[in-house]
C-alpha cells in the first residue's frame, strides 16, 4: 500500500541538537544494563538488531521468531521475572509498520530493559510470550484490540476492551479518533424502538428525539 | 363550595398530597461510572448530606428506585447496560445527567464515549461541571422536586 | 447489524461478544470432566457491569458449582473512551487533565506521572521546590485513595461507619485541594516543568491541622477494624495468592508487597526527592485480603511521616516552582500579564508546547497509590505524542483477579475485588 506522508499543521520543529545529548535530569541507572545486552548479543548474534539508548534507557530491538527465546534467556540467566508493560506501536509510513514493546523488570538485579519486535503490515503476528510470562495474557489481547497484532500461540486471543461486535482497530493510524459512524449501535431511544445506527448527526447537529412527546 | 370543617383537616388536591410525597422521598439509582461517581458519593456523604431531602436511600436495584443519576462518561459498550436499567426502573421516573461527560460527552470526544446519555434516555435535568460539586448535585435534586410537584396526573381542562 | 430478539427483548446486549465471552468461560480449564450425577448442577452468573460492589463497571461471568466458583471470565472496557487516542491529537500540557480521570481516586499521582514522563522525553530538570510540593500533594492524593479503598471495602462486607469516617477525612483532604490546586478532585495542579501554583500560608497551616487529626483517628480506627472478628474472618485466608504467582501475573503496588515482594518504585527508581525522604515500604507474608489490608493502612501512616518531612522542608526551601525557560515551561503570569515576551511564549505553550527531539522515546514509572503507573512516550518532533502507551496498575491487578476467584466461594467475590482496589478509569483507559 502506498502510504502518504502525514502534513502536520505547525512546524515549529527543531532538529536534535547537541545539547539534547546532554544527561537527562530524570535518566535512571536501573534501565541501563550492558550486561544484559552483551550477553544477549553474545548469544544470539544476528537476530538481535539494533541496540538503542536515549536518557539512558536500553532498547533491544529482536528478530521476531526468537522473541520468546530471548525472553526465557533473560529470566533464566539475568531475572528477568518480572514483565511490566506490553503495547504496540503504529509506525505509519515507516518500512516495518507495527511494534510491540516488552518492558521488563529484573527486581533483585534493580534493573529494566526493554525488548521491541517489529513487524510487516501485511503479517503483523508474534510468537505470544504468555508461556514465559502468564502477565502478558491481558497486555496481548489489548495489543490485538487496539492494533490487530496477532499472538501465536495466546490461549484466549478475545478483544480486551471494546466489544467482539467492532470490526476495526482503533488506535491504528489510518482510523478516526471519532471513531466511524454506524460501528458500534447505540440502544434505542424508546421502550420498543429499533436500535439506533449512526450516533452522530444526532450527537452533534440535530436534537436528540423525545421519549414522550410533550402534552399541547 | 365550602364544608364545615372541623379542626385537624385541610383540603387539598390528591396531586399536591403525591406529589409531595414523591418529591420528598426521591430514591437514587446510582449509575456511578467514573469520576462523577466519587462525587455522587460525597453528595451521600456526611458534608452534603443528601438525607436532608429525603434521598439518602441508594438504592442499587433499579426496581426500587425511581431516579436515575448518571454519573461519568458513558461508552458505547455500557450504554446498553445503561438503557436495559433503566428500562427495568418503575415509571414515573427521572433521570439526572451529572457532569459535562454525560451531558454532551464532555472532554472525551473519542470513539469509546457516547456524545451524551440524552442520545437513549430522556434526560430531565444537567449538571455541568468536570466533575459537579456535590452542592450542584443537591441543586439538581431539588430542581427535580420542583418538577415532581408540578406534575399532574390528572388532565386540566380537558386536555388529553 | 442483525437484532436477535429473544425472550421479547427489543435490543441485544452486545450479541457476538457475550457469546465469545461466555464461549471463553465454557472452555476454560476443560480438563475439569463435567460430572454425570444429577444433583451436581452447574450455574452461570454474570456479576455487573452495573454492581455496587464491582467498583466501578467491572464485569465478571462465574461458573459455579454450588457455591464455589469453578471458572470465571472477567470481562473490562466498559469504560474504555481511547485516551491513547486522544493523546495523540493533544498537546503534552493538554492532555495532562485527562490523566485526572484516570485513576480518579488520586489525581495528583496521575498528573504528576504525567508530568514526569514528559520532562523526561523532553530533558527538563524541575526546580526542587517544586518536586518538594508535588511529593507532598501525590502522599496526600495516596492517603485519600486508601481512604477510599478503606470505606468502600468496609461497606462492602457490610459495614456502613467506616464509609463515613472516611469520607469525613476525605473532606478534609479535598478542602486542602481546593485551596493549593483550585479544584477539589481534579486538580490539574502539576505542569510541565513544574506546578502551577505555590502552597499559600492557609494550605500549610489546612495540612499542619489535617496531619495529627487524621494520625490520632486512624490509630482510633486500627483496632476497631484489625480485632473486629467479623472483618477478620471474612478477609484472613481469603483471596491469597503467593509471591512466585504475583510475580508471574504481574501484581503491582500494595497487592504485591502484601505477597511478600518488597518492590516499590520509590525506592526502585527514585523519582522526586523520594531518594531524600526517610520511609519504610510495608511488607507483609500472607499474601490474603487482611494483609492487603494491612499493607495499606501502614502505607498511610508511612505517607503522614513523608509529609510532615516534605513540610519540615519546604519551610526552609524557597525557590521558583516552575523552570524558568519558555521553551519548556509556562512563564509566570506575572511575566504574561506585563511583557510581551510573557505574552508570546504563553500562546506558543498554549498552541504547541513542549516539542522533544524527533525520535526520542522513554518510559517514565511512579508508584501510585495502586502499583506501578508508568507512560511509555515516542515523540515525533512535534508538540503532541506520536504514540502514549499507559502501563496502568489497575489493569494489570485485575489480571490476577481471575486465578484468584476460582477455587473461591461466591460470596467472597466482592472481598477479593475490594481488596484488589481497581479503579475502572485506569484500567479501562
């Protein structure tokens, strides 16, 4: 699909200067871990891709197929046994469309790191790392409500927060934060009235309809 | 025409007596959402007192109560929820909606939230504010007394 | 969209998503072989959305077997709006009042998390005056999020005073909102690169009287509650979850520490000047209701001693509340009303706002009064997020809920989801 660049409205942008470089008042020592990522190229060679540090936070990128091994690597070996966050991203335009981070907690070490896969639009499924951490089970499914990620192997692959009836995936790019007219039915306005289609033109133009209509 | 009457009687209408009645025992049914509801609590609560107007009684069977507060912003996915309960309260019945969300959707205007509970419920009385001061509830209950006493179940002058 | 009308109904309540829901709840632990007596009957019962003691819009879908509870599903969003979505068409400053509604128990961690993560996107260092009062504000936000908690709960398993005991304190928490913040429950008091407004004479001396008023009370409830034998019988062994499962459902906040995981983002990663304060993290063993209880209410009497020690600082520490850079900050009001600098830099904030490095993407955690609340933010130059992922703690404790609940009896459903202390806000986002 051929993608347009996204126009913003204002561009007061500057480009990262050096003095962005600088250290970061907020950058913490626990979400730095050498160790851990040299071991983990050590041990995976090329499926790790690129290793990235901004206020001192350690972002792996991995290859998607060892995502699960990567993350029972690090539990086993650096205690890792804690998972702290899972989403996805929208990278919209970009060559590899979708993310999905892992933010992992290693309580007795004191560090963090975080774990990102990436993925085509046209086959955005991972391995799902529910075996390693059973606290991703809610975190995946949500992943999948908001970007239609797949998960290999989730047990209850369900929608987390809008109803099975949607048909879309709201915080992908392409769909509108007001949501599109007709997807999701609202009740009826009477006892015995049919349920209601498009919410909007009643929600922001006309006047909503009377239950009752008033006596003269 | 006039009665003798002896002392300890007055005459009225039946509306006025109902009415009375109903307007000072109002029971709430929450539909505590979000925020609005926290609030909705301190309006039951010891500072604002909502006894003092005979609705103390939270009642959260809808079968039993006879004014519906709707406190917080109101999604799709609830709204059903929202119109089978009231659906399931005895007529006659009010509904308040309480803060700017359930009124017109207020500051969320995303895909999740209806854009005011008034898009399925008939709604009597609104409460702006994000979230309304317990006092503004209290405002709001008494304007729905001052509907209930003007009702009239019986038509005047003919009128159908 | 077909309309199935059965048993007279007019409308269906979201017909393909009780059917996956309730598909899910049969085929759930299908090892369990479906006995053949008779007398053994199995019943379905779907608790909420609409529950007074769900807390919110919490839904959960039981199998029971008798009165135990064989499986459950636990279904959440019926409070999802997509504020992931709105912030990615807002400015960081304005988005900061929808974290209010959040976690709407305790809005001033929310804002303040916010607040963080951004300075931390963009490089800002805020004024320690500043970081003084928001330490302060965000342990009096905790103690009137537990007091909450501590109401409801109590309510829950049946009694009504402590509900209002607390609310009388949380009165007295709101009236010292309303005067530092302007707002007595959404307060939108943190900005980026500081606070908003400085603590007035009247708002140390409202927190000066609330501190010992509250201390002597809450000693006056403890023993009440903690030698109560009905309290005690309905929480102590009820709901426990041992630390490996905790750490393996990922827990967080006060519901872990009750596992016996002493694991508190303050002392993790000190944020704040939380690295300057003198304070304990409450662990207990038990991994029960009653230690989850027990767990937040010496996490009050720990918040009382990091206020009274914020106070004891701020009376010395004077210095501004807000960096005084107009490319990261609003500019005093003074400044706006009277130069017009002030002026252009306020509309500039106002229009766009902070604008991080393109590219630039950090996770900021805090401990809330509910666990571990952390904004995960990818910048794209300008002045809105490209991409704003909440790690809510409400959410991942509810996780837990459904191992928790079965093997459990019905009737202490409600307990076990007041112990857990989830705010439908948050987790539903």
């Amino acid at each position: 699909m051929a993608h347009r660049t996204l126009d913003f409205l204002f561009s007061p942008v500057d480009p990262p200067k050096p003095s962005a470089e600088r250290k970061n008042p907020l950058a913490k020592d626990s979400t730095f871990d050498a160790d851990a990522v040299t071991a983990l190229q050590d041990e995976f060679g090329e499926r790790i891709g690129d290793v990235t540090l901004y206020a001192n936070e350690h972002t792996v990128y991995v290859d998607r197929e060892s995502i699960v091994d990567v993350c029972t690597f690090l539990k086993d070996r650096f205690g890792y046994v804690y998972l702290s966050d899972l989403g996805g991203i929208d990278r919209f335009t970009e060559e590899q469309r979708f993310e999905v981070l892992y933010n992992l907690i290693a309580m007795e070490r004191g560090k963090r790191i975080r774990l990102k896969v990436r993925l085509d639009e046209e086959d955005p499924v991972v391995p799902s790392v529910y075996e390693v951490y059973p606290a991703a089970g809610w975190n995946e499914r949500e992943c999948w409500d908001m970007f239609g990620i797949r998960f290999d192997g989730h047990p209850d692959l369900r929608r987390m927060f809008m109803p099975e009836d949607f048909e879309h995936f709201p915080l992908r790019k392409e769909f509108p934060s007001l949501g599109i007219p007709g997807s999701l039915p609202l009740p009826s306005q009477t006892d015995d009235g049919e349920i209601v289609e498009d919410p909007y033109p009643a929600a922001h133009g006309s006047k909503p309809l009377r239950r009752t209509p008033f006596p003269e | 025409m006039s009665l003798d009457l002896k002392e300890g009687f007055l005459t009225t209408t039946l509306d006025t007596v109902v009415n009375w009645a109903r307007s000072n025992a109002v029971w709430p049914m929450p539909m505590g959402l979000a925020c609005c509801a926290i609030e909705m609590m301190a309006f039951a609560g010891p500072k604002a007192d909502a006894s003092r107007f005979g609705s103390e009684v939270f009642r959260f069977s809808p079968r039993q109560s006879d004014l519906m507060i709707v406190a917080g912003w109101v999604s799709y996915k609830m709204a059903h929820a929202i119109r089978r309960i009231w659906d399931q309260m005895p007529d006659p019945k009010w509904c308040i909606a309480m803060g700017a969300c359930a009124s017109t959707g207020g500051m969320h205007r995303c895909y999740g939230v209806v854009q005011g509970v008034d898009n399925f419920l008939p709604v009597d009385v609104y409460i702006p504010g994000c979230p309304p001061r317990p006092e503004a509830v209290l405002h709001a209950l008494m304007d729905i007394q001052e509907k209930i006493r003007n009702e009239h179940t019986v038509a005047i002058d003919g009128a159908v | 969209m077909e309309v199935r009308t059965d048993q007279n109904e007019v409308f269906s309540f979201w017909p393909i998503h009780n059917e996956r829901l309730f598909a899910r709840l049969e085929s759930k632990h299908l090892h369990v072989e479906p006995s053949t007596d008779p007398l053994e009957a199995e019943m379905s019962l779907n608790l909420g959305p609409q529950h007074p003691a769900t807390h919110g819009v919490l839904r959960c879908a039981l199998k029971l077997d008798g009165e135990n509870i064989k499986s459950c599903v636990i279904d959440i969003g019926y409070l999802h709006r997509g504020i992931e979505k709105l912030a990615e068409n807002k400015t960081y400053q304005e988005f900061m009042p929808y974290t209010d509604r959040m976690d709407y128990l305790a809005p001033y961690s929310n804002n303040v998390a916010f607040c963080l993560a951004v300075e931390k996107l963009a490089g800002i260092e805020v004024p320690l005056r500043a970081q003084y009062i928001r330490t302060l504000m965000s342990e009096l936000s905790r103690i009137s999020s537990h007091l909450l908690w501590m109401g409801t709960m109590v309510m829950d398993s049946g009694a009504l005073s402590v509900f209002l005991w607390t609310f009388k304190y949380r009165e007295l928490l709101y009236s010292i909102f309303d005067e530092v913040a302007g707002a007595r429950f959404t307060v939108s008091h943190s900005r980026i690169g500081g606070i908003a407004g400085d603590l007035s004479q009247r708002g140390v001396d409202m927190i000066e009287d609330f501190l010992p008023k509250f201390t002597e009370e809450l000693d006056e409830w403890m023993p009440f509650l903690n030698r109560n034998r009905i309290w005690v019988d309905r929480n102590r062994g009820v709901g426990v979850i041992t630390k490996e499962e905790a750490l393996a459902i990922g827990m967080t906040g006060p519901n872990l520490r009750a596992s016996g995981v002493k694991f508190d983002i303050r002392r993790f990663e000190p944020y704040m000047v939380y690295d300057r304060l003198d304070f304990d993290i409450p662990t207990r063993e038990e991994g029960d209701s009653f230690a989850r209880y027990l767990v937040r209410q010496d996490e009050m009497k720990e918040s009382v001693r990091i206020v009274r020690q914020c106070l004891d600082t701020l009376a010395t520490l004077q210095g501004p509340i807000r960096v005084d850079n107009a490319k990261h900050a609003y500019p005093s009001k003074n400044e706006v009303y009277y130069s017009m600098e002030g002026m252009i830099h306020d509309f500039v904030m106002t229009d766009t706002g902070v604008c991080p490095p393109k590219g630039a993407e950090v996770y900021h955690a805090t401990e809330a009064p509910k666990g571990e609340l952390g904004f995960f933010l990818i910048s794209d130059g300008t002045g809105s997020p490209w991409r704003m992922h909440i790690n809510s703690p409400s959410f991942t404790n509810l996780q837990a809920l459904e191992n928790m609940l079965e093997g459990c009896m019905i009737a202490d459903t409600v307990i076990i989801i007041g112990s857990l202390d989830p705010v439908m806000g948050e987790a539903d986002k």
